[in-house]
C-alpha cells in the first residue's frame, strides 16, 4: 500500500484552533457565522429546482383526482429512505399510492422499461422516481406510450437528453441554476416534500412532517457520503437530533440492533446504520429495509432490524470473499493508472465495496465487475481529480449504459469488450493523471503540542462539527513522541494500539501489521485524528491514527 506524503496545512501549533480551521476551510464573515450556526433558515428555495412547480402540479393533480402514484426507489441507503420519505407524505395526505424499488441483481438499476411495465400492471398511472431516473430515456418513452406520466427526481449527473417526462428535478441537470448541487437523492426529494406538503396537508401536519423527515434524510445524505455543507450541513447538523430522538420504530430498531450511542454522528450512520439498511439491496432485496423504516411499532421493527444485521453480517463475509479474488487479479495491474479486474464469482452486491478496497490499496481508479454469461457489470471508484461518470462518456461505444458521480459510478457491457475498457480507460487515465494525483495525499491541519489534548480541545473543535465528506475531522500531528508500548488487537490482531509519552493512548484500525515496526523507546510522528471514548461512565479523549513514521 502506497504510503501518502504528509502535507501541513500549517507549520506552527495554532493558539485558537477554531480560528485557524475556519481560515483553512475558507470561511469568513457571513459564511463564516452560517458554518458556525447552521439553520434551517439557510435552506434554498425548493422552487428553485427546475420543474418543481411542475412536479407539485402533477402530484396536486393524482390527489384531486385520487389517481394512483407509484415511488420508484432505489436499492441503496439514499434510495430505500427517498422512497419512504416520498411515500409517507403521499400516505398522510389520503393518496393512492405504493411503491417499487428494483432488485439489484434480477432487475438492475433504475427505472427501466419492465419496471414500467409492472408498474402498469398493478393499475399505477403516475411514476415518481427518486434517487434515479436522470438517464432512463426509454423507460420513460415507455411509459408515455402505455398512457403514463412520469416525474423524475434524481440528484445523479446529467449525462445525455433529459428524458420525456412530465417534470425531471434534479440539481444536476445540465440547464440547473440551483445554487447547491452535492444534495443526495433523499435531499431532492426532501425538496419536494418542501414544496408539496404545504399544499397537500394542512399548516401544522406539515411543519411537523418536514421537522420528522429530517431523520431519514440525515440517515440518506450521510449515507451517500454527500458533502456536508451548505444546505446538507443544515439539514444533518439538525437531523442528527432527529435520528436519536426519533419517533420511527425501524430507526429505534436499528440503532438498538447497532449498540450505537445516544449521541449519534455521521459516523454512528456511515459505520453501523447504514451498512445494515444497505445489506438489505446488495445481498436479498430492499423491501426488508423499506418495511423496517415503514414498521408500525418495535414489535413489528425488532425482528427486521435483526435480519438487516443478519445480512450485514453476510454482506461482511462476502465483501471478504471478493476481496480475496480481486486483490490476486488486481496485483497484476499494480503499476495501471486504472485498475479492471472482473471474475464470474464476484458477487454484484458488493462490487462497489470490493473497488474502494482496491482503490484505497493502490490509489488508482478501479472497476470491479461481475460476467454473467456473455454480460458484465460493475462498480467503479476513483482517486481525487478523476471524474468516472465523465471517463465512461468518453468510451460509451463500449458500454450498454453507465453512470454515476465523479467519484462512484457502475456501468454494464457486452463481456466481449472487457479488455478494450480496460485498456481504454488505462490509456485515458494515463493522459489525465498528473504525479501529484497519483501519491496519496494526508492533509494535516497543524502540528500539536501533546499537552493541549485534552476534553476541552475536543470541545472546541466540535464547533465545526458534523464532520463528514466536505467537511472531514482535521488531522494533526504529534512529532518525536516516545513509544512507551505497543500490541495488537482484534481476533486476527488487524488493529494496532499504542500508548505514548504524555498522552492519550492511540487506536489505529487495519494497522496491526506496523506493530512489528515499533519498540517501547522508539521516536515516531503519528498523524491522527481525535475522538471521544466513552466507556463504562468515563470519558477520555483518543487518538485515531492516520499515519505514523520514524522522527526524523
């Protein structure tokens, strides 16, 4: 694994860490004052999404004339809670309405044209589509043509033509003006929420849905690894209260299941709550997540909450399994600007997974794929500075469709053509990769005395907080530290822990294997982060490694 180059933001210890983090962020005056006290108030018009007005006509419309509506979901995190955002307003407000969401394996991606056709079937004359839509052209065509109408909303990247729908939401339309992109699909849909609720229900039950939803969208935004600012930083920063004191038994369900604290951060959602409501689309089908969010009561959530983490538990195996298989393809590619391994055992449910696992490995894009038969199919991730959804536009004569984000993207083609996109896309990484983007990078914000690490310092810096994606917990150093003692922990002794002189102890995940570097007496710099460590009553600060190496 590549080693990165430490990067200091700053030579010198700060003496006022707020100050000093808000200054590297960017921030000052009015933007400076909103990160700091992020508000409701600082959400953007929903009505300036384009179509919006058109998308609430529509669904006015189904509800004055009791037409039966569809929400066509999303097998992921971001989807499953788009669906049961979308779906409970539409129940509250006495719609006819159900909902659909694809399975990844027998029906793939999106909105296609046999899920209209089943939807059809079931008597629906009006799709709403959330968290996907932006690219399913010929569904929608389809649709049109069997008598349906169809309102997209999507927060995926525009690639081709808008489909021919009704009304397409989307921030990331090519013609958007929306001042704010990085929404997750439960943010657009949150949006129409926004402006349809007060329309449809009366003041009150609308003020107190929108305040509930925030649970789901925090749980959906997190989840998809959105950036957590401008509105996203408003929205989770008060959506986190919403999860833990929310009134939905699935949630309370999952949270019991995950033994995951009564303060709950983005963290608590990315490493325990997601993964379970995830594990549902990638290793059976997404309704068992979509009936928890949607259970009743604890006695209806508990047994689903337990088989989420059931699956998890299965997904972790696998996710292992397929790691194992793509590791051994990927080491023969180790010096590609963009890594391709496919294999007809790699489970489709944990494609994605399996392609961060490499991607972190050799900080390279990687795609990971599945062949079934004469197709193939797979998951993408990439390194900074990379846009995937851009490089597989450029090679779409290969491919029967893709997709996606800069950073994460799927795509799926003729099995023939595997070895072409490999080397296409070495090639086109070659030419765009600088040497700067291909060494991994830490960013630290400033060395640090090791006296200042204490509860109070933590405090301060959870003026900044949520951290997440856009806005990541800072990194420190501490330089010349004296090793006092060193062991390995977890059942295979993955992890590695270290006390140090004058200091917190220090924890760092996946790096047992640096245990056999280090002797009581050693000097080493350690980059980390900084966490809370609550346990039994006490509480004490820790250190989360990022790096460590000798002191010069």
């Amino acid at each position: 694994m590549l080693r990165p180059q430490w990067h200091f933001l700053s030579e010198e210890p700060p003496t006022d860490i707020v100050e000093l983090l808000l200054a590297q962020r960017g921030l000052a005056g009015a933007e400076r004052d909103a990160f700091l006290h992020p508000s409701l108030d600082q959400l953007h018009d929903p009505f300036g999404l384009l179509d919006m007005e058109k998308a609430v006509a529509k669904l006015e419309w189904a509800r004055t004339w009791q037409q039966p509506v569809t929400v066509f979901g999303d097998y992921d995190c971001d989807g499953v809670t788009s669906t049961v955002l979308l779906y409970s307003l539409l129940k509250q407000a006495g719609m006819q309405v159900d909902y659909h969401v694809p399975h990844r394996i027998n029906d793939g991606y999106g909105l296609t044209e046999a899920g209209v056709e089943k939807v059809h079937a079931r008597g629906s004359r009006l799709i709403v589509t959330v968290d996907n839509g932006i690219s399913a052209n010929a569904a929608v065509a389809k649709a049109n043509t069997l008598g349906m109408e169809i309102v997209i909303t999507d927060h995926h990247k525009q690639e081709g033509e808008l489909p021919p729908a009704a009304a397409v939401v989307n921030p990331n339309r090519k013609d958007n003006e929306y001042p704010f992109r990085a929404i997750a699909g439960v943010g657009v849909a949150y949006k129409l929420c926004c402006a349809l609720a007060p329309r449809i229900l009366p003041a009150s039950d609308a003020d107190a849905f929108l305040t509930e939803a925030l649970d789901l969208v925090t749980l959906g935004t997190v989840a998809d690894m959105m950036p957590l600012v401008d509105e996203n930083r408003a929205l989770v920063a008060h959506g986190l209260s919403r999860v833990a004191a929310t009134k939905r038994a699935g949630i309370q369900a999952l949270i019991e299941q995950a033994r995951a604290k009564r303060e709950l951060d983005p963290a608590d959602i990315g490493f325990k709550l997601a993964p379970r409501i995830n594990a549902a689309g990638r290793m059976e089908g997404a309704d068992i997540a979509l009936e928890l969010l949607l259970a009743p009561d604890l006695a209806a959530a508990r047994p689903l909450a337990e088989k989420l983490t059931g699956l998890n538990t299965k997904r972790q195996v696998e996710t292992a399994r397929c790691e194992e298989l793509a590791l051994d393809l990927a080491e023969a590619q180790a010096g590609d600007d963009f890594i391709v391994v496919w294999h007809p055992e790699m489970h489709a449910g944990v494609m994605g997974l399996v392609a961060s696992h490499i991607m972190r490995r050799f900080h390279r894009p990687t795609l990971v794929l599945r062949i079934d038969g004469d197709a193939a199919g797979g998951s993408a991730r990439s390194i900074p500075g990379y846009d995937l959804s851009a490089a597989f536009d450029r090679h779409k004569a290969l491919l029967d469709g893709g997709g996606g984000h800069a950073m994460a993207a799927g795509c799926h083609l003729p099995a023939a053509n595997l070895e072409p996109l490999r080397a296409a896309l070495v090639a086109d990484a070659s030419e765009r990769l600088s040497d700067e983007m291909r060494q991994p990078l830490l960013e630290i914000a400033a060395p640090l005395e090791a006296s200042r690490l204490d509860l109070q310092f933590m405090t301060q810096l959870e003026r900044l907080a949520p951290f997440g994606q856009g806005n990541l917990a800072p990194t420190f150093a501490l330089l010349g530290q004296e090793v006092q003692s060193v062991r390995t922990m977890g059942r295979d002794s993955d992890h590695l822990r270290l006390s140090l002189a004058r200091c917190p102890d220090a924890i760092g995940w996946g790096m047992g294997e640096r245990a056999e570097t280090l002797l009581p007496g050693d000097r080493i710099d350690i980059a980390f982060r900084l966490e809370r460590n609550r346990y039994r009553g006490r509480e004490q600060l820790q250190l989360l490694l990022q790096d460590l190496k000798p002191s010069e």
